[in-house]
C-alpha cells in the first residue's frame, strides 16, 4: 500500500489560503474583489444602506396614487415600505 497523498486541503479540514507571493501577486488577487464591490455599492448602495427604494420618488408615488384612484382601490400604496 502506498502512503497517504498530500492535499493542500483535507476535505471538511482548515481553510488554507493561497499562496500569494509579494505585493504585487496580492494586488492583482484583490483588484477585481474591489472593483466588484464597488460596482455593486454603486448600484445597491441607496437601497441597501439609505433605505431609498425607487418607487418612493415623487414621481413614482403620483403614479401609484393615480392608479389607485382609477380602480378604486389602495393597493399600490399600502404595500410600500415606510422609513
């Protein structure tokens, strides 16, 4: 029988991180994780930490009036959130 194979990472053991040697290796490893959460901070950012939706602007919140008052109901308006 052979001996026992080395893996960098048993399964279900410790998580080992790659092996990035020197800054500029580490630099070209986290550009693109930075650039992604920027681009999703630029786009999800007033949602998620501002609480601004787009339906309470002025101009979506005079439509959904005006769609309640011609069927007569107030659905539009009573399932927004509120802050």
């Amino acid at each position: 029988m052979a001996g026992a194979a080395h893996h960098p990472r048993a399964p279900g053991g410790p998580f080992v991180p790659p092996k990035v040697h020197g800054r500029w290796g580490a630099k070209l490893m986290m550009a693109p994780v930075w650039f992604f959460v920027m681009y999703r901070m630029y786009h999800d950012g007033p949602h998620h930490f501002l609480h601004k939706h787009q339906w309470e602007e002025p101009k979506h919140l005079a439509y959904l009036e005006e769609v309640d008052k011609k069927f007569g109901t107030t659905y539009a308006t009573d399932n927004m959130h509120h802050h």
